[in-house]
C-alpha cells in the first residue's frame, strides 16, 4: 500500500488499538455512510450489514469507536444521542426545531477552536461545541 491509499477500516481499527470485528467495522462504515444517526438507526444498519447484533453491543461499540477517535456523539437538547463519522475537525451543527434534522457548519472563523471565551477560567481550550437551531428549508416552506 502507498502511502496516498486511504486506509481500510480494518486498518484505522488497527491503528486505534481496537481489535477488527465484523459488527464494528459494519458499525463504523453505517456510522460514516449516515448523516447524525441515533442507536437504532445505527443498529437498523449493522443488522442489514452482518445479522443479529444486541442493542447493548452497539452501545459498547460505539463507546470504544467515539473514546479512539473514530466517531463523534452529539447530543442536542431534546435529541437522542446522534452519532457521525467526522471527527477531528471542530465543526458545528444547526439543528431544524420543528423536524430535529441536523446538519453540520463549518468554524465560524479560523482554525479550532474558531470560538474564544470570554474567560477561560485558567484551561487550555481546544474545542469549541456549537449548536445553532432554525428550521430547514423543507420545514420553512411547510409553514
């Protein structure tokens, strides 16, 4: 492999020091192939991908992929926990208020963290975690 290839799942599974399963690369690819998806939605589409996995199994998966780095869990007010497979790069969300779609926005200005506190309180700020709300376009035409 050249080192312009991309790296297989297996591989960045590898690399974070998780052992390569057929659920967790299911697992990851369904995360990166949905847009914000919750548990079940995750669950729905490891099933459809390799069969029977528990609940409690997808949990513990999506533990270790988002504590390695591999995931990312957003939690909107009034919101299941959504999961997605951009990480690493500080963005934001705008959520609809009327159907809970959610979206990504990029820094609102410069490199992370793009937001700066108005006082710190003493810690070393690396990530800022923004939520704006509205309605999608879908929604606002609706109205």
């Amino acid at each position: 492999m050249t080192a312009s290839q991309p790296l297989t799942t297996a591989e960045e599974l590898r690399g974070v020091g998780l052992r390569v399963t057929a659920a967790r690369v299911a697992l990851l690819e369904t995360v990166r192939d949905g847009d914000h998806l919750d548990v079940e939605a995750i669950a729905s589409g490891v099933r459809a991908r390799v069969g029977h996995i528990s609940l409690q199994a997808v949990y513990e998966a999506l533990h270790a992929l988002t504590a390695a780095g591999l995931t990312r869990r957003i939690e909107p007010p009034g919101s299941p926990a959504l999961y997605e497979g951009r990480v690493g790069d500080n963005h934001h969300h705008i959520v609809c208020r009327s159907c809970g779609v959610v979206a990504d926005v990029d820094c609102a200005v410069g490199e992370a963290p793009c937001l700066t506190a108005s006082d710190d309180h003493g810690f070393s700020i690396v990530e800022a975690e923004v939520i704006y709300w509205g309605e999608c376009p879908a929604c606002s035409t609706a109205s």
